[in-house]
C-alpha cells in the first residue's frame, strides 16, 4: 500500500505539476536594489605618509573627513544589519523549500 501511495504523489506530481508546487512556497530573495552601500573611505593625502608631513589645514581637513565618514559609518550599520537578516531569512526559507521539495517527493 505504501508503494502504491509514492507512486500515486509522483504520478500526481506529473499530471497536475501546479498542485506539487503550490505545497512549497518558493523563497524570495531581497532585491539588490535595497542591498545599502557602504560609505567611501575619504582619500587619504599624499602628505601624511611623506617624512615632513601635512600642513596643518590639511590634516584638519583629512581629520574632519574622517569625523564625517565614522558618522557615516553608524548610520550605515543598522541598514546593513537590517540586509543581513533579510539575507538570513532568505536562506532560511532556501532551505525550507528544498525540504519540502524533498519530502513532496517521498
């Protein structure tokens, strides 16, 4: 009886392939469209590396642009963290369907 269970899903499976697939639902991934950019590093002068230095405006400005990125930075982590478990529950349910797929088979 159980043999004749299996081959009646597969043959069911193949007559009305709508049915097997409506029983998984299928995972969707986030758009990379709402994937968020990191902010770009400030360019660093070419005087901070050289032996005398940068003149003070400069590295004030250097320092500033820093400041500026590093707040950047904080706003940019929560959105980013936000993606990821977007990312993760998209795995997730991957992983899910697969296993329903499986079992829709046995």
């Amino acid at each position: 009886m159980r043999g004749f269970l299996s081959r009646s899903s597969v043959v069911l499976a193949l007559v009305c392939p709508g049915a097997a697939l409506a029983a998984c639902p299928l995972p969707e991934a986030p758009p990379a469209s709402a994937k968020p950019e990191k902010p770009a590093l400030p360019a660093k002068p070419a005087c901070l590396d050289a032996k005398g230095g940068c003149p003070g405006w400069e590295a004030y400005s250097y320092n500033d642009a820093i400041k500026a990125y590093n707040l950047q930075l904080q706003a940019f982590r929560p959105i980013a963290e936000g993606y990821v478990q977007k990312l993760n529950a998209y795995v997730k349910a991957s992983a899910d369907y697969a296993q329903c797929e499986v079992k829709s088979m046995q």
